[in-house]
C-alpha cells in the first residue's frame, strides 16, 4: 500500500486507487497514514469527524467508516489474488491502525529524508545535505492533506508538517549559502520572503544572498521592508540578531563574504 499526504490524499494497493471519495473517510484515512504503525484511538477519531458535538451514533458511524476504508483495501488485494484487508487496517483495543511500513506513507519519507539531510548539515557535509534535504522537499506536492477539512487532530498534524516543511527549507538554503550558491538563491528567496514576510531567518539568509551578489542596497531595503511589516503587525521590532545582521551588511562586514562555516555562524548567533 501506498499512501500520500503531502498534497491531495491519494492511497493505492498494487496500483489501484482506493482513496474514498467521501469527506470523512478521507479524513479518517489522512488520520491513520500520518500515524501509520500506531494506535489511533477512537475519541481522537470521533473529535476528528466531529468535534466537540459528534451524534449519538458516533461510534457506529465510525464502525461504517472503517469498513468502507476495508472494503476498499481489500477489494484492491482480491483483484491481484491476496487478501488481508483486516490486517491492513487493523482493529485494536480502543481504536485502529494502518499497518504498513514506513516508507508506504509518503510523510515518514519526507522525515526520514529531513533527518539525513539535517545529520549531513551537523557535520558540515553541506552538499549532501542540500541533497538530501531538496528530495525531502520534493515529496510535497502542495499544503498536506490540501482536499481534506480537517479536524482539530488532523489540523494540528498539518500544522506540524509546515513547520517542519519550512525547518527543512531553511536548513537547505543554508547549506547551499555556505556552498557559495548565493546567485543561485535570490530568485527562489526573492518569492519565499513575500510569501512569509515576518520570516527572519529567510529575510536573514536573502540578506546575505543579496549582498554577496553586490546588492547591498537591495539587502538593507529587505530589512526596512520585514522591519516595517513587523512593526505594523505586531509592534515589534527585528531580533537584535538581524539588527546586527543589517549593521554588519552597512558596514561591510568582510564575514559577509566568506561562506567559513563559523565566522557566518558567530555572525547569525
């Protein structure tokens, strides 16, 4: 079984859809994929299709759920010969569980993927790292679970894989400044600044980016520009580590041209 949901949800068994088409079996699918090899229990499922109001019927409905999602499976396995639905999606006491391997699910992927690029990054192996860290990055295929409205549960999850997402993206951008691909990265980090204006750490690495290509007006404007939008949006102003950032930038600060691991890390600190 393959399961995606980092985009639309999609699950195939021998190449064979059997993603529902059904709001809330999606749900429950989404649910179970994103902790595959774990109990979910089923109060955390009846919050996710319900809430804080869910019917009286709720464990019941949830039962009729639960076989669709088998019927599916299993119908997918008859058509190649095999059989074992109720081994797939697995009755445990208090709840269920989508027992399939890690790599089935396209999430765990995406982590496992995250955490070599993340080791690689620690030992400054940065070419690997960015490596690693851009096919983590290619897993996504949109916002997670993008066709389902999720539940509370399930929204926190999403919540979780962006910010995972973007940890991801930062560290890789990173790696790849200290490679000296700064040129490279203006373009991409051009777009990424306007789609997260109150982001520091991607103004910071723009910054950077902007004034080793010889813009170092356009990398003070970069500053005014997230300093402006924080002061308008929460009465903040910029960490003192972009503040020391934008002097170091005004003053030319001869680090700003070295990709040396720890000068750039004693600079950012």
């Amino acid at each position: 079984m393959q399961i995606k949901v980092l985009g639309p949800v999609e699950a195939k068994v021998n190449g064979r859809s059997v993603t529902p088409t059904a709001a809330k079996p999606r749900q429950i699918l989404a649910l179970l994929a994103l902790h595959s090899g774990q109990v979910v229990s089923v109060p955390t499922l009846i919050e996710e299709l319900w809430g804080d109001r869910p019917p009286r019927s709720a464990r019941t409905t949830l039962q009729t759920y639960i076989l669709q999602l088998r019927k599916l499976i299993g119908d997918a396995l008859s058509s190649s010969g095999e059989s074992g639905a109720k081994e797939v999606l697995v009755t445990r006491y208090g709840g269920y569980l989508l027992d399939v391997p890690p790599e089935s699910v396209d999430v765990h992927e995406f982590e496992r993927l995250g955490r070599a690029g993340q080791q690689a990054y620690d030992v400054e192996d940065y070419a690997n790292a960015s490596r690693l860290l851009r096919q983590a990055l290619e897993m996504w295929r949109g916002t997670a679970v993008v066709d389902v409205r999720p539940g509370m549960p399930l929204g926190i999850e999403v919540v979780r894989l962006e910010e995972a997402r973007l940890g991801v993206l930062e560290t890789r951008i990173d790696a790849e400044l200290r490679m000296g691909k700064h040129k490279a990265l203006l373009s991409e980090l051009s777009v990424l600044t306007v789609q997260n204006p109150m982001n520091e750490n991607l103004c910071a690495q723009y910054m950077i980016s902007l004034f080793r290509a010889g813009r170092q007006w356009q990398a003070l404007d970069a500053f005014k520009a997230l300093r402006n939008t924080l002061i308008e949006e929460l009465g903040v102003e910029p960490s003192s580590r972009l503040q020391a950032l934008q002097h170091a930038i005004l003053t030319s600060d001869p680090r700003l041209d070295s990709a040396e691991t720890r000068q750039l890390q004693r600079l950012l600190a």
